[in-house]
C-alpha cells in the first residue's frame, strides 16, 4: 500500500504531556507532510519535511524522517486543550506516482485540560 | 485569498439523485484534489487535475463518479445517480505548481447524505 500508516490510532494524554505520533510507509517518495484536522473541518497543513532532511521544528512540533525506515514522527511538546484534533501523515511526490498526495488513516488526540 | 472554497457545505439528497459537489480553488493554484473521507475508509484521493487536465482518476469509485475542471477557477464532482453508501464528507484541496511537493489548502469539504 502506498499510503502511510499511523501509530497510535488514538492517543489520550494530558495537558503539558508531549504527544508523539508515528507514521510508516513503503514507497520512495519526496516528502512527508502532517496535518492537522479539526473535528467537522478541513485539513490544515502543518509542516513537510523533504526526504533529504532528518528533523524539522515548527513552533511546539517536531517532526523526525528516517528514510531508510520508512518511518516519520511528529512530536507536539507541550500539549494544550487546543491541540485536541486529528493528525495525518500525508506521502507527496511518490515515486513514479506523479502528482498524486496520499493520506494515512490518521490520529485521533485528545488532550485533557 | 478566501481560500479554497467548496458547495454546498451540506447536502442531503435522496437515493438516485444526481449531486453536483462545486469547489473554488486558490487562485494561481495549478494542482486540485478531491478527497472522500468516511470513517471506513479514511481520506481517499478520487481524482487530481493539473492544469485543469485531470491527471488520474484511479481512486474514483465507479462510473457514477464524474469530475470535470472546466477553468482554472472552478471543478465540480457529480455523482449519478447516488446511493447511501456515498454518504461522506467530500474535500477539495488545491496547491501551487509543485503540487505534491508543497502543501495542499484544503476546503471545509461538503457533508453529503443519501439517504
């Protein structure tokens, strides 16, 4: 499957905890993304990381890739209330795959105040 | 930019109705997705155009599925006829001319019904 795949499937934690989040593939791609969605809303893009790079930071998230793996993880330090939501691990510029952006099944955090 | 725009947001139709599912991508965007998310089967890619071209279709369930990009500005999903098992948020989501290698805005999606 080219689609990646996330770990846990929920995550309870409380607040000021550090929430991780995994996300594993099997194809060659270009980058990995993690988004973000809100209960009843969109996706919202909240960092890509090239497959050339091994870390990345945004504010209280930090993604890792490691490539020869195949794997990739978001950590939010810190968590709040707010950051309650679902986060997809997103596959793009996969391998003989054109344009094509792939979404893995998703994270559900809840973050307890 | 009011970002990418998608209607209606909610549509409950009966079984066998034609649905027409409209989005508005970012302007100077040149890639547009459309996605189905159920709690089954996740988010599923259906369709992507690049330059209003449509580019693979190979998530698109079956012939009742239909997408077209007439302009840069605008691209509908009909499905005719429906049947309860489309019920699904629908999303659109359009990026820049890296497509797949920058990332994708995405609409607030369209909750269909069938009932």
């Amino acid at each position: 499957s080219q689609q990646g795949e996330e770990d846990p499937q929920a995550l309870s934690i409380q607040e000021g905890e550090n929430a991780t989040m995994n996300c594993s593939y099997k194809t060659s791609i270009n980058n990995l993304q993690w988004y973000r969605q809100n209960s009843g809303r969109g996706l919202v893009h909240l960092i890509l990381i090239r497959s050339n790079e091994r870390e990345k930071h945004s504010g209280r998230l930090r993604v890792t890739l490691d490539t020869s793996k195949k794997s990739s993880s978001l950590l939010i330090t810190a968590s709040r209330a707010a950051d309650t939501a679902s986060y997809f691990c997103a596959l793009g510029g996969i391998y003989n795959q054109g344009g094509k952006l792939i979404f893995g099944q998703g994270t559900e955090l809840s973050v307890k105040p | 930019d009011a970002g990418v725009i998608q209607s209606p947001r909610h549509e409950v139709t009966e079984m066998g109705q034609e649905v027409t599912l409209r989005c508005k991508p970012i302007s100077g965007h040149d890639y547009l997705f459309w996605y189905r998310q159920t709690m089954m089967r996740g988010l599923e890619l259906l369709i992507y155009f690049n330059n209003n071209v449509p580019i693979d279709d190979s998530g698109m369930p079956e012939d009742r599925f239909s997408a077209k990009m007439p302009n840069a500005s605008f691209s509908t999903l009909k499905i005719q006829p429906s049947e309860p098992r489309d019920s699904a948020v629908y999303f659109c989501a359009s990026s820049s001319s890296w497509g797949p290698l920058t990332e994708a805005f995405f609409g607030q999606g369209t909750r269909l019904t069938v009932v």
